[in-house]
C-alpha cells in the first residue's frame, strides 16, 4: 500500500509499505480520510522519527473485522480511538487511559504505524460505528474536538463565564466552540497571525479577537472582560501567552494548559501566588470524551467540519504541512484523501 512517511526534518515521502494483514484480531479499515494534527506537525519539524506512518485522526471502511465479526461488518464505516492503553498501570486501572504510563510504547502515528496510509490496522475495542449523520471530514474532526471538550471539562466552565484563549489554532477555536456550547458569555481569544484571527471571527465562536502581539495586549484583556477572565485555555504554548493568561485572569482565575511545549517556558510566578491563580494541564481526552464529541457531532450539537478548508492526497501531504506551518496562513486544518 502507499503511505506517507517521515523522512526527514521538515520532509516526508510518499513510499510504498506492506498493507496489513487479517489476523483474526486487528480489524482492518480502509483509510478514507484523515487529518492533520498539530502534533503531527510538531513530529515533522523534528523529523527524528524516520519512518514513521503518522495520522491519528482518521475514519475507513471496514475491510476485515478482525475480533469484531459479530459486530462489524466489511463496508461499515468506522473511526479509532487512537489511544493504546496498557489496562495494568494504576491509571490505567482508575480508568484514566490517557494518562496510561504506558501509553506511548505503541501510540498509533505517534510511536506506531498511523493512518497517512491506504489502510491502518485497529485495535477492536478502539474501534467505533459511525452514524450516517457524521460524515467522513467530521470523524477525522473527532480526536482534536475531544481535546477540546477535555480542555473545557477541566476548566468547569458555566453559563455566565468570561473565558480566555489563548492561540487560535485548531485547538484553540474548537475551544471557543465547546466554551459557548458551555454556556460562556463572553470569549476573547488572542492570535498573532490576522489571518487566523480573521478565520476566527468568521466562525463566530468568539466575541473579540485580539492581536497577541500587541504591547497593550493585557490592558485591553482586562477591559475587556470588566475585571478579569474566569477561565483562560492556554492553547498557544509560548511564555508571552502563558503570562498574559495568568495577568488576565481575574483572583483565584483558571488557566487550563492545552498547548504543548518542549522546551522550559518561564512564567510570572509573583502574579500566580498574588492572585492564587489555578494551573492545571491537560492531556488528550477520555475515551467517555470521544465518545461525547462523537455524539454531540451526530446530534448537530458542534459543528467542526466548517473548520477544514483543504482536502489533499498523499502527494500533497508535504506540502498541506509547508503551508500549515508557515504562519501565514488561515487554515487551521487540512485532512488527508489516501
Ligand atoms: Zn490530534
Ligand atoms: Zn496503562
């Protein structure tokens, strides 16, 4: 089968690889769509993991059942949780799958084979039906939506509430998007690219975007929300976000870290201890979350797939990641056709 894979820092290729074989447990899918993640890209910038068959974010046709014979037939269309927990480490058994110590150790796209491919094997009970209401762009929009549902979960955010985000990438907005379905009244998101900042003010999730660059950027956050925000969700990942997330959060004020950084990112500890601001992070989602965000799709409840603006193959995966990347851009997700 064809399959993109990482070739290099900043390259990958179009190479072809060996199609996965029924063995009576994985069930088979063939790959219809797929998207593009944020982390993908961060994979891609590192380029370290030659080889490597990224793509978490996917939904097929079923083309052997695997384990789930009685279930799933050939042709029903399906989407995976793209979790491996290992079910033994303690939390795992406290139900808390995506925090599993051993998670990473065979991570579909991440540390294992993923779906930038013409088929992908799945683990069975990863394996979810999709209704016919959520199409084949929506599925692949499930994955990054849980974050976001996680993200706003955390944040306990309730009718009435003034929230913050921080970065207006796919994350960020989908962020926006649960927080107003949670009942925000008002929502500022603060973005350093016009292009995204525009796409979001389009989208109408947000009340106010401001320019993250802006020197008097804090000032007008703190105007803005009459006194501070409840919740801010740090989606951007850089210390002048962080820092202008806790200066803009109102005493005893939530901040939430969604974005995800490598490297040490220093933070205004004086203002945390002085206003006794809340720093929780969050990773991935719950299985309970994905399934949530699956059905809150099916219900009309949240609209993602208006967030896709391009639709490639596997010959224009590499350069869907160029464009993402250039920070010049308003796309904030491309989803890949093999
Ligand atoms: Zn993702
Ligand atoms: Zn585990």
């Amino acid at each position: 089968m064809k399959a993109v894979t990482v070739a290099g820092k900043k390259q990958l290729k179009v190479s072809e690889t060996n199609t996965p074989k029924p063995d009576g447990n994985k069930v088979i899918l063939e790959v219809a769509k797929v998207g593009i993640c944020g982390s993908d890209l961060h994979m891609w910038e590192n380029g370290d993991r030659i080889g490597l068959i990224m793509g978490h974010e996917f939904c097929g046709k079923v083309v052997d059942p695997g384990a789930l014979k009685d279930t799933v037939k050939v042709g029903d269309r399906i989407t995976v949780l793209p979790l491996n927990p290992c079910g033994k480490c303690v939390n795992c058994k406290q139900g808390k799958v995506n925090t599993c110590v051993n998670g990473l150790a065979a991570s579909p796209g991440i540390t294992a084979p993923g779906a930038y491919a013409e088929f992908y094997a799945a683990r069975p009970d990863m394996v979810r039906s999709l209704p016919d209401s959520v199409s084949d762009a929506e599925a692949t929009m499930i994955e990054p939506t849980a974050v976001a549902l996680r993200a706003v979960h955390l944040a306990g955010i309730k009718p009435g509430d003034k929230v913050l985000i921080t970065g207006g990438g796919i994350i960020g907005q989908l962020c926006a998007a649960w927080a107003r379905i949670a009942g925000a009244s008002y929502i500022a998101l603060s973005e350093a690219n016009p292009k995204r900042a525009e796409k979001a003010m389009e989208m109408g999730d947000v009340d106010k975007v401001f320019d993250a660059k802006d020197e008097d950027l804090v000032k007008k956050l703190q105007a803005a929300s009459k006194g501070g925000f409840d919740q801010a969700l740090e989606c951007a990942a850089v210390a002048p976000a962080v820092n202008t997330a806790i200066q803009a959060l109102k005493f005893e004020g939530k901040m939430i870290l969604v974005g995800v950084n490598y490297s040490l990112v220093p933070i205004t500890t004086l203002l945390t201890v002085l206003h006794e601001i809340e720093i929780k992070g969050t990773i991935g989602y719950s299985p309970k979350e994905f399934d949530q965000s699956l059905e809150m799709m099916a219900k009309k409840v949240i609209d993602t797939e208006r967030f896709i603006s391009a639709t490639v193959g596997l010959d224009g995966v590499q350069g869907a990641f160029e464009q993402l990347t250039s920070g010049d851009t308003s796309d904030i997700k491309i989803i890949i056709e093999p």
